[in-house]
C-alpha cells in the first residue's frame, strides 16, 4: 500500500481516537494494541502503525512493549506538535 494511499486512513483514525482520547472515551492509562484499532477501523496494520506513531507524536499515547497502546494523561500532551 502506498503512502498517498496510507495517508488519508490514518489521518481518519487519528482524528477519531485523538477526540476519544481529549474528549475522555478513552481515560488515561487504558490501554489498546495496534489489533484493536486495525480490527475495529477496519483497517491495515500499516495504517494502524502509522496513527499510533502520530498520537506518539502528539503524546496523546505511548507504545510498550507487552503492554500495548497506553492512553496519557492531558499534563502529557504536546499540544504545539509541528506534525
């Protein structure tokens, strides 16, 4: 799968999960796995891979190893992300 078509799906799932996470839906410290979010989006693991990494980013989540996706708490997030 190419990057042009990668991009606007993961630009569609981080929109969503991103507003779960700032709105609550998912509280900080609850945790998913790339699996979770390529099976409920109906999504690639390419594409599942790519949003993690922009919430990373964003430091709305961190990735650990055996643990999964863990949700950040708000004092955590790089609001003034140039991504």
């Amino acid at each position: 799968m190419s990057r042009d078509r990668i991009a606007p799906l993961a630009d569609s799932v981080l929109d969503r999960v991103g507003l779960e996470i700032v709105d609550g839906v998912i509280e900080p410290g609850q945790t998913f796995t790339l699996q979770e979010l390529s099976d409920r989006f109906d999504v690639s693991r390419t594409v599942a891979r790519e949003t993690m990494r922009s919430l990373e980013d964003l430091k709305l989540v961190e990735a650990r190893p055996r643990i999964g996706i863990r949700a950040l708490p708000s004092e955590r997030w790089n609001v003034f992300s140039p991504g």
